[in-house]
C-alpha cells in the first residue's frame, strides 16, 4: 500500500524561511507526497512578490500545489484551503518557518497504517533562532488512547503543535477542520476531533512517542512567543476550565498550575522577566511539587 500524504504548508510574511519548509517536505524518504502552498500575503504585495519567487522554483515540480489566497484569510482558515484542494488519503500540517525531519512521513504513516488510526499526534523538538535545541516535547504520559481519556488529557497538558499531526482526510472533514479563530486554532483542532470522536467509537487515535520534527523559536508573527501566545493561553484556559466538573480536585490544581507555569515560560520567552517571576511564584503557590518536578524536566 502506497497511500498520498498531502502537506499543508500556510505562508505568511516569512519567504526567506518558505523554501527551506517545503524542501524538508520534498526530501523525505515516503515519496508519494504532495505539498500544498496557501500564500495568505493577498494584502502585501511585497511578501506576495517575495513568496511567487520562492515558489517558482516549484512551478515543473508535479507535488507541489501553490494557491494564493484573494485575502488575508489567518492561518486556520487557510489550512482549510489546503484540506479542501489536496488529494492526499492523509493529511499533515507545517508552518512555513518550521521543517520536517526526512523520516517524518514514512515513520508516522507506518505507525497510522499498522494501529488503522483517524488521528495520530507526536513529540516534537523545539529550537531557538540560532538551531540549538531548547525543548524536547513529550507526551509520555499518553497511555490510554480513548478519545474519552485524551479529551482529558488534552485539557490537563494540551496535545497539540500542529507539525505532530498525521489525519485522514476523510476524519478532517468530518468534524469540520480548523475553526476560523485568530489564536488556539491547533489546541481548538484537537478539541473538536476529540468531541467528535467521543460520539463515534470507531474513530481511532494513537500516539507516536518520538519526533521527526524541528519546531523553531523566533520573534517574526510566532503564536510561541509574544502576547499573541499569551492572549492565546488565557482564551484557552477559559475553555479548558468548562472541564472543571470532569476533573478531580487534584487535576484541577494542576490544571491551574500549568496554566501559570505556561504563561512564566511565555512571558520569558518574550523577555518580560518580571510578569514571569510573577507567574512562577502563582504556579509555585497553587502546587510546589508540581513546579519543582515540571522545572528540573524543562531543564533536563
């Protein structure tokens, strides 16, 4: 079996990076792939300009689809552009900035392929500007693949990063896609595909405890970094507190702890030491085994 897998790659304001995210997708070792281009830079003609330069060098590459937006549609919407136009059976996601390792594909397919999975989600690792490693994502402690547990899951630690996701076409347009929101719009992915699944029981997802990809860290429109990821964080954690009767006494304390011990990364990351500081000492507050454990980790 040699099923397609359709790469859905938003653009937006960030050509000089453009090249080097489809590349990654073209040089992997699975050869039956297809790369979808959604340049959302309809209102700056400089990047519009910049970004058909790019992709020029793709115009006789028969894998490589480019559609360029009639406005700015946001990187949600776009990616519904890329799901409605690809013809892949799967379908993963890579923002334009980031880079697939060449194993990713084949690995993650095979993985799909051999459990007959809806939905498959991954480690990722994390990189500053300058390329050194500063973060291994893991969910390690996925151990139960029930969307009744992952919904829960996905409330108490948010399995998301939109480069880990391996779905079928098929699923993804079932529950619809991305939401047309302007932050969250991986955590709302995984929420909606999960709400889903819990009405229907032969929607499988699973989890590859390893990482074929390179997220980066940058100050150039990042949601990782920046108010639009602290804005972001406090939207969800409204959501994520809907939960709360679900929940038990000890989830929700730590629910409440990582949503401030996210915030003090983010706002570290954003080089506000003091609000960090501050929201350290409130994750510290609601529960100091938690900080200590979740810190050495981070820091390991």
């Amino acid at each position: 079996m040699n099923p397609k897998v359709s790469v859905i790659t938003p653009t937006y304001k960030r050509p000089h990076f453009l090249e080097r995210a489809v590349d990654s997708i073209l040089n992997q070792t699975y050869k039956n792939i297809q790369v979808v281009v959604i340049d959302d830079n309809a209102e700056l003609p400089e990047s519009r300009k910049k970004t058909e330069e790019v992709m020029a060098k793709y115009k006789n590459d028969p894998r490589v689809l480019y559609i360029q937006n009639e406005k700015n549609c946001g990187g949600g919407i776009s990616r519904n552009v890329g799901i409605s136009a690809c013809d892949g059976e799967y379908v993963a996601f890579l923002d334009d900035d980031d880079e697939f390792e060449p194993p990713k594909i084949e690995a993650e397919l095979k993985f799909v392929m051999m459990h007959e999975l809806d939905f498959c989600f991954s480690d990722l690792h994390i990189y500053n500007g300058e390329g050194k490693l500063v973060e291994h994502r893991t969910r390690r402690f996925v151990d139960d693949w029930s969307a009744e547990n992952l919904l829960r899951l996905h409330v108490l630690h948010s399995l998301t990063a939109t480069p880990t996701f391996m779905i079928k076409r098929e699923f993804l347009h079932k529950f619809g896609g991305y939401r047309e929101v302007p932050m969250g719009q991986e955590f709302m992915l995984m929420w909606d595909a999960l709400q889903y699944a819990t009405n229907h029981p032969e929607i499988k997802f699973g989890y590859i405890p390893c990482s074929y990809i390179k997220v980066y860290l940058h100050n150039e429109g990042r949601i990782s970094v920046g108010k639009n990821k602290i804005d972001s964080e406090e939207k969800i954690f409204k959501i994520k507190s809907s939960q709360k009767p679900a929940l038990t006494k000890k989830e929700v304390r730590y629910m409440d702890f990582r949503h401030f011990s996210v915030l003090a990364v983010s706002y570290l990351r954003s080089g506000m030491k003091a609000k960090a500081v501050i929201n350290l000492f409130k994750a510290f507050n609601i529960s100091p085994v938690d900080t200590l454990k979740e810190g050495l980790q981070l820091i390991r």
